[in-house]
C-alpha cells in the first residue's frame, strides 16, 4: 500500500516573513506597486488631507490605492473583505505593508476620493500608451448589467411612490383604530403593534422626504420613470436572470492589449443611450495621450452589437471620425450564415406551441420511440432511456414510465439538462 506524507495545509505555522519577497516580479501585484509607487501623481491627496499640523496621522493614499485595486481585482468589492484580506491574507499584508485600515476608511476613500482618483485613470492610460499598449486600429464598446446595493421594494414612479406613501399612512392608522377599539388587548400585541406603526412611519417620512428633495426622472421619449430611494441613481433593469436594480456598465476597449479607454456605470435602462457620451469620453482622452500625427484618425474602426443601434447614434457615428459599425437588429435574418439557427429555432418554437392542459410542452409521446417487444425506448436524440417504473397507475391505466438525462443543444444554454419522463 502507497505510504505519503500527511497533508498539513489546515495547520497554521508561526514562521518570519519578509513582505518585499512575498511581491515577485512579473505578478500583476508588482506592477500595481511600481505604477502606483513611481509613475502617479498622487499630489492631489496632499491638499485633501492637510494635517500636518493638526489631527491624526492618514493611512498613505498609496496604500489605500494598491490595496483596494488589488481587492477589485481578485473580486473583492466590499470594503469590509478587503479590510479583512489585509488582516489575515499575506498578499495583501505585503502590499499594504501589513497596515490595516479599518472598512469604514477604506469606504470613507473611495467616496470622498472619487474627484482625486478619476484623473489617476488617464495617467494609467498615459503610461499603457508610452509602453506602446494602445493601438488605435479598432475600438469596441459593450456593457454588462450591475446589480446595486439598493432594493427594488423601494423603486418606482412619484405618483407610485406617493400612492405607496398613502398606503403606509392607511396601514398605520388601522393599527390606532384597531387600539381604540380593543383597549383589552394584551401588552405583547401592544408593543408588536407600536414597532409596527413606527416601521410605516419611518417608511412614509422617507418617501415623503425623497419626493421633497428630487426630482423626477423622466427616459428619453419625456415619460417618467421609476425612481429609486435608497439608490437613485440605479434603475429597474432585465436581465437573463430577471430583474435587478442595478446599472448598465459600458466600457470601450483597443483591441491590441484589450486596454480599456473608457468605463462607466450608467443609471439608464437602455444601451442606446449611453453611446454617445461613452464617445465623447473616448475622445476626450485620446486627446490627452499623445497622438501620432501621421495616423489617420479617421481609419480607427469602432464597433458595437446591435444594442446600440438607433437612428439617432448612427447619425451620430457618421459624424464621429470613426470608420464604424454597428449590428441592427435583423442581421440574422439577411446573414444565411444563420439559416441552420433560424430553422432551428423555428422548429423549438412550434414545439413549444404543443400544449397538453393549457401548458407548454417541449415534446410528444410522438418524438420518442417505444419498442414494445423489448420493452425499451429511446429519447429523440437516439439516447436509450431507463426505465424506472411497471404497471404504475394513474388515473385507473398502468403505465410504464421510462427517464432520462438528456443534454439539448440550444443556442442561449448549450448545455441544457432535461429529465424526460415517457408513458405508454
């Protein structure tokens, strides 16, 4: 029999260590520590702070930097986890020095900060086009739906939210009624009740509050769109996993390096709406890198999916500089390189229309192939499927049932489960 050496990565060792050898060269730490350390200009910190003379000592802006990026990029974006990384993970121990900020001042950077960081992004950009990074052949624009730390209970219209204000009132009052005419009730439901009606009250004079101090917001056709209290900035959005309050984050890359010139979340539901300040945005920082006046500025590609198609953006690219293209939303149908797909997708939409009882079914008992003799069936992809039931009764019939674990080919999940259950 092997004979190996115990596994002891649960056992914890007091050993010495020396931060500046746990940061090797070629990791993408070491480079955040060189660029951070003496390629930016972190002046802009100074004036922030300014107490040299008086109150406390301030964590340094170069430590809260490289901790909080490095949190980001190993998809840490609660200030309380990477505070906590910098307690007991030794990558962030080295990076950080071994200091130890506390979450609410790694929280209290980066929303005070946020005027002092934007302009380190361009400078990030300024070195990745002086190491020849940047190509300027071709840009592409998409985005990605992000969930905010704000709940959908609290979205909606002013009118909506006023009627819910109405409602909270009503709701409130019905429990002093309800007192004043059961004064026999038991002090346990007293006091559940007063915590009650303090809980609506609060959710009144918050709305109330909010309806006071903004504005509504209205989309691009004029009409008003729902609001958000706790967050609002965030909107209602659809997404494949259903609904979220979140933001719509659109970023422009190059395509050498994958370098993104431009990143921003945007409160709007829709793409088509964000294309052109994201280009405006683009440009304003191509003319801060240096340029190469030999170039032609007007041979730099630019696409985007057909999310952003609208008449408005394309009249507004032809103008642009930029040599573009963008996807409209019936290129499937035109392109017969997707003619497999549309007949595919034709035939799982007529096979979704086969409804037994008033609900949808994706297969027949004419798509499987039962052989009697044998007892044995196959599913419609020629699978053969187990059977896992004799005589089994229902609705005074036997049956024999047969199951099985299918992979589907589909085109949005192409690895889809299904369990098939056939009768006879």
């Amino acid at each position: 029999m092997a004979n190996y050496k115990p596994d002891l990565s649960c056992q914890n060792k007091f050993i010495p260590i020396n931060f500046a050898e746990q940061i090797l060269p070629g990791t993408f730490e070491y480079a955040l520590c060189y660029i951070v350390e003496n390629k930016l200009d972190l002046s802009g910190f100074d004036a922030w702070y300014n107490n040299d003379k008086t109150g406390a000592a301030a964590y340094p802006p170069t430590v809260m930097l490289k901790i909080i990026l490095l949190g980001y990029a190993h998809g840490l974006i609660s200030s309380r986890r990477i505070a906590k990384a910098c307690e007991n993970n030794i990558l962030f121990m080295s990076v950080s020095g071994d200091i130890q900020p506390h979450y609410t001042s790694i929280a209290g950077f980066v929303a005070k900060m946020h005027e002092q960081i934007e302009p380190l992004f361009t400078q990030v950009l300024m070195i990745c086009d002086e190491e020849g990074l940047i190509g300027r052949n071709m840009f592409a624009i998409d985005g990605c739906k992000l969930k905010s730390n704000a709940s959908k209970e609290w979205s909606g219209t002013f009118d909506e939210l006023g009627r819910k204000k109405a409602k909270l009132e009503r709701a409130s009052k019905r429990i002093i009624e309800r007192h004043q005419s059961q004064d026999s009730l038991s002090e346990e439901l007293i006091t559940q009740d007063l915590k009650q009606k303090e809980k609506l009250d609060k959710s009144a004079d918050k709305i109330t509050a909010f309806l006071a101090t903004h504005e509504e917001k209205t989309g691009s056709k004029g009409k008003p769109v729902k609001s958000n209290i706790t967050d609002p900035d965030s909107a209602k959005m659809t997404t494949s996993k259903g609904t979220i309050q979140g933001y719509n984050g659109i970023a422009i890359n190059d395509d050498k390096h994958q370098i993104i010139l431009q990143a921003q979340a945007w409160g709007s539901v829709g793409e088509q709406q964000t294309l052109q300040p994201a280009v405006k945005q683009l440009k304003q920082q191509l003319d801060k890198l240096s340029t190469d006046e030999s170039s032609d500025k007007h041979a730099i590609k630019f696409t985007a999916d057909s999310g952003f198609n609208s008449e408005a953006n394309l009249e507004y690219m032809a103008k642009s500089g930029f040599d573009t293209y963008i996807a409209d939303n019936q290129f499937r149908k035109r392109n017969p390189l997707f003619k497999d797909s549309e007949t595919y997708e034709t035939e799982q939409e007529k096979r979704r229309l086969k409804r037994s009882k008033g609900k949808p079914r994706l297969f027949t008992s004419e798509d499987f192939h039962y052989d009697e003799t044998t007892q044995t069936c196959r599913c419609p992809a020629g699978n053969d499927m187990w059977r896992s039931g004799i005589n089994v009764k229902s609705h005074n019939q036997k049956y024999t049932r047969f199951c099985g674990l299918h992979i589907l080919p589909s085109f949005d999940h192409p690895m889809a489960l299904t369990l098939i259950a056939y009768s006879h």
